[in-house]
C-alpha cells in the first residue's frame, strides 16, 4: 500500500515485528523525506513515538503538547515524531503504517536488535535532518536512551546541530536512579517537563 494513503487505527491489524525492520516502514520514511512537503517553521521539536495509537493520544504526548500549547504560539512550530516508527512529522500520526504497529524498545533485551535499531534510526535521523536542513531556525530534542544516542549520533553525521538538547545531563543526574529498570525515569517526570517548559519559552519570538 502506497505510504501516503491512510486507514482507520481500528480496521487495520497491529503490526507486531521490529518496525524499524519492516519494508513499510522504511517506505513511509522515504516518502517523508522525499514527497512530503514539510512547511518551514521557526522551530522544530523532536519527540519520542509512544506505545498508544495514536501518538497524540498517549498519556505522554498529551503531556508535552500541553507544555507546546502553554509556551508556544500556534503555527510556528513543527512536532517530529521519531524512534521506532521512524520520522513522522505529527500531523501524520494516521497515516499507515505510523498508527498501526505494537512494539515497546525498552522491553527488549537482545542486544543485536538493539544495535539494529540504533544504526537504522541513526541513519533516518541523519537523513531527514540533511533534507530538511533549511527549513527551521531552532531545533530542540527532548529524549532519553537509545533515542537520545541515535538523534546525537544522527547530528554528529549529518552536520545539522541542535539548538538544545533536553533533558539535560544535568537534571538527568538529578534524578537518575541506578537500581530501576529504566535509571533516567520517564520523560513524563514533572522535573524533565519544567525544564522543557523553560527551555521553550525562549525560542519562538
């Protein structure tokens, strides 16, 4: 099915594999990158995918859109959405495959797979930061983990910095807890928010 068609969330069975090795997938990403007409914003804010369908819809994503929707002024910015599902820009969060698949990284343990996934999402990152290199004045980051080292690694290769890179190490240091399962926490931590809140306050004049 051509990657720029849509399907209801409901009729379409969840896609259960690695998405990131899927052929699907990597077709909806090149369509991103090469038909997509991406407008051009003063910002760019880069966001984890989550485990809900769709995105805007998990208790985490209405979170961060709260803090969008406090600080930022409407039609200045642009949402990427990005991990496993790839690059999606968030008014795309519908389309097939994006809004069709059941994976959770975090609960995976092979460390193959996991490398798989970083050297791929590094080079969609890459990819997609080098395509739309002119297109915002700012971009700010808010991740942890293994998409936090691929979007680090994505803008050492492909030249394109960031304008802030958030949660920062510091206030990660602040709340990291070695003996959990997942030491940096969630970024739905209200600590992880403010900074986020505070960070944004200042980039779209």
């Amino acid at each position: 099915m051509p990657a720029s068609q849509t399907r209801s969330v409901v009729m379409t069975p969840p896609l259960l594999d690695p998405p990131f090795y899927r052929p699907e997938f990597e077709e909806a990403f090149r369509w991103v990158t090469e038909e997509y007409r991406l407008m051009p914003r003063h910002l760019a804010v880069f966001i984890p995918c989550a485990v809900r369908k769709p995105y805007s819809t998990s208790p985490s994503h209405r979170l961060f859109h709260r803090v969008f929707d406090e600080v930022l002024p409407t039609g200045r910015y642009q949402v990427i959405v990005f991990g496993t599902c790839g690059i999606v820009p968030a008014e795309l969060e519908l389309m097939y495959p994006f809004a069709h698949y059941q994976y959770m990284l975090g609960n995976v343990r092979d460390p193959r797979v996991r490398r798989d996934f970083l050297e791929i999402e590094t080079y969609r990152l890459a990819r997609f930061l080098d395509r739309t290199r002119g297109l915002y004045d700012r971009r700010v980051a808010y991740c942890i983990g293994l998409f936090r080292e691929a979007l680090v690694r994505a803008v050492e290769r492909s030249g394109v910095e960031l304008d802030h890179l958030l949660p920062s190490d510091p206030v990660i240091e602040q709340v990291y807890d070695p003996d959990c399962p997942f030491p940096e926490g969630s970024l739905s931590r209200g600590e992880y928010l403010q900074e986020l809140r505070d960070v944004l306050r200042g980039q779209v004049p």
